[in-house]
C-alpha cells in the first residue's frame, strides 16, 4: 500500500539524530530510580513512570493473600509495580488476584506451612515477606500453635535463610501471652517467636476489620433471626477499615524506618457492639433481629457446635473475644505514625450496608457523622 504525500514529506523531516535523542530519553534513568535496602544492600531498581504497568524493583512474598486482608494488600502492592508472590493452598482460591497486577506481576506459588521447602521457594526471589496467615478457629489438620506459632516462626526461618531484607508479621489487636483467649494468646507468641528468629521484623496489630465482604457488618446486615450478641452488647470494639490497613503496609514497603516497630492499627472511633448493631439497622433500614443469650449458655452451645465436622461459625474461643474489650497499649504506634488518617465508620458504613436495603428504600440517603470522606496528605516514609 502507497503512504501518502503528506506522510512522505513529513517522514523527511525527521532526522536520525532526533530519533536517537528521542530514543535515549525514553530510556535514560536517574539517581531517584535506585534504592539500597539499609539491611541487606541489595539494589532496587525501578522502571517506567510508577504505577500499574511499570515496575518498582520490589518483589513481595504475602502468605495468607486469599484472606479478607491479603486480597486488598496484593492488590495495592500490585497497583504500585511490585512484583507479588501469591503463597496459596488452594489454586482456584488465587485466580481473583491475576488480575490486581500487570502480565507476569502475580507469580501463584503453592506452599504448606509443615513443608519448609516449599516455604524456601516462595520467598527465595522476594525482599519483603508479609505474613497474614492465620486462623479463626481449630481443625483436626491445624490448631492455633501450629498456624499462629510455629507456622511463624518456619516463615521467618525461611526468610531469614534466604536473606530477605523485610518481614512483617500481622498479629490482633489484644495480643498477650496472658490472654484467657487461645487464639489471642498464640498470635502473641507468634509475635515472640518471630521476633527471636528476626528482631528487626515489623509487627502489625489491627483491630477488627470491616469492608466489602468482610465477616462484621456483612455479617450484621445479612442476618435474619439468627443474630446473637453475648455481655448485652456492650463489649468496646476499635473497627477499622481494612483499606486504610492494607495501605499502612503498603506504606511498610519502603519505609525502613519501621523495621522493629510494632504497630496498633484500629478505627479513629470506639463502639459498643450493641452500637454497631443500631447503626446497621438504621443503614439497611431491616429490624435484625438480636437474641442475647447469657455467656455461660452461649459457650455451651459453642463447645457442642465445635465437636461438628466443617464448623466455621462459633467456637468456645470465639466467644470468649467476644466478652473483651479492644485494649490499647500506652504509647503504641498507630496510624498517626504512618501519616495515615483511619476512616469512620459511619462515614462510608452505607457503602458496604446499602445492598442490604430492600428496593423500595434503596436510594435513600443517609447521614450521620461529619459526611465527608477527608483526603490524607501524601507522606514518604524513609
């Protein structure tokens, strides 16, 4: 096919030495492209103009990604150009994931807690290891030791064998080795048995999380008779978005300042569950209808419910959380440190409780709160 004269005389026009001035800025790369991990050395290198289709040099390993939390922190790392290591039991659990990065940005890898070389493998390539594993409740196959404790603790070795620079190592809110709580207690002796491996690993504690199909206000809004509380509803709770903590640790990516640290990550505000309840009902406009049944009955039930094959609704434990209050530690590290602001709950609550409502009220409006959703500063953590 002929061009066209005037695509001829403009071709003309341009010279080669235009196009190999042009071709070398494309690829010529400045000194705020490079970064040095502090521990390690290792050199990170960054290409293209950042975000999605570029790359930042950083390659993240995050076990626990098909969880609630994990899903929101691959893809935020993924929009930024990192490289992630999806660490996965079940393949079909991590095909929604593919699509949170550009082409050869998510690498699936398979890995079993009890078996340390497929633990090696995922972290071989990687210089920053998230750990959000956890459990919610007992199995034949995995108790909280084995998840919580020594689960940890194979990571880290793992990690540290393979020299990577960064670990973080997601715990809860209320962690102590002296909880009446199992599952409390284990991820506090997570935290320690981590610690002795990597003293330098960051430590993140956030509260109870809510979202889009998150296990709390999903799980207030679609009940329908079989909503139950336990203390009259009246146990303090620090709810908090679980996009502004999946941004906290994306920011942990390359602020090394945060290496050692252990944060507490919950809500700007402090509810009773009986308050979260009331709030929900006034969101999805439904009665949810609430049975408060006294703790010795409740435990009872959940003791019977726990010896039941496949279970995952209540256990002893679980109700044993659900009588105590959040506790902050004096002095702790939060949000503020991270110079990110946590967004209320009854701010966006109807973002995630509108599907609730039946059609006939659904476009109706709701305030309560400031009404606005306040945009953070950009910080840069080093």
């Amino acid at each position: 096919m002929a061009s066209s004269p005037l695509v001829s005389r403009s071709l003309k026009h341009i010279s080669p030495r235009s196009v190999a001035v042009t071709a070398a800025r494309v690829q010529t790369r400045s000194l705020h492209d490079l970064m040095l991990r502090k521990k390690t050395g290792q050199p990170i290198v960054s290409y293209g103009k950042g975000g999605r289709s570029s790359t930042n040099g950083h390659i993240a390993t995050v076990f626990g990604c098909t969880g609630f939390l994990g899903r929101y922190v691959v893809s935020k790392l993924a929009k930024q150009g990192t490289q992630v290591v999806v660490a996965y039991r079940d393949p079909d659990e991590t095909r929604h994931l593919k699509v949170t990065g550009d082409l050869g940005q998510i690498i699936p890898m398979e890995f079993d807690l009890k078996n340390k070389q497929t633990l090696e493998e995922c972290v071989r390539h990687s210089d920053i290891v998230y750990n959000l594993v956890g459990r919610d409740y007992e199995t034949k196959n995995y108790s909280f030791e084995d998840v919580h404790v020594h689960g940890s603790r194979a990571i880290a070795e793992a990690s540290a064998e393979a020299g990577v620079a960064r670990f973080v190592q997601v715990s809860a809110l209320n962690a102590n080795e002296d909880s009446v709580s199992k599952f409390l207690r284990t991820k506090a002796l997570g935290e320690k048995a981590v610690r002795q491996v990597i003293p330098e690993a960051t430590i993140v504690r956030p509260g109870t999380l809510w979202g889009h199909e998150d296990r709390f206000l999903t799980r207030i809004g679609s009940g329908s008779g079989w909503q139950y509380w336990v203390n009259g509803g009246q146990t303090k709770i620090r709810p908090v978005e679980v996009l502004d903590v999946a941004q906290a640790l994306t920011v942990m990516l390359t602020a090394e300042s945060t290496m050692g640290k252990t944060y507490e990550l919950y809500g700007p505000k402090q509810y009773t569950v009986e308050q979260v309840f009331m709030l929900a009902r006034e969101i999805s406009m439904k009665p949810l209808p609430i049975r408060y049944f006294p703790t010795v009955f409740t435990k009872m039930v959940a003791a019977f419910l726990d010896t039941l094959p496949y279970n995952q609704m209540v256990s002893p434990d679980l109700i044993q959380r659900m009588l105590m209050d959040d506790t902050i530690t004096p002095g702790a590290l939060t949000f503020k440190d991270l110079y990110i602001e946590p967004t209320s709950l009854e701010n966006v609550a109807i973002q995630y409780l509108r599907h609730f409502r039946s059609n006939a009220v659904f476009d109706l409006p709701f305030e309560k709160g400031d009404g606005q959703i306040r945009k953070g500063v950009y910080h840069i953590i080093d």
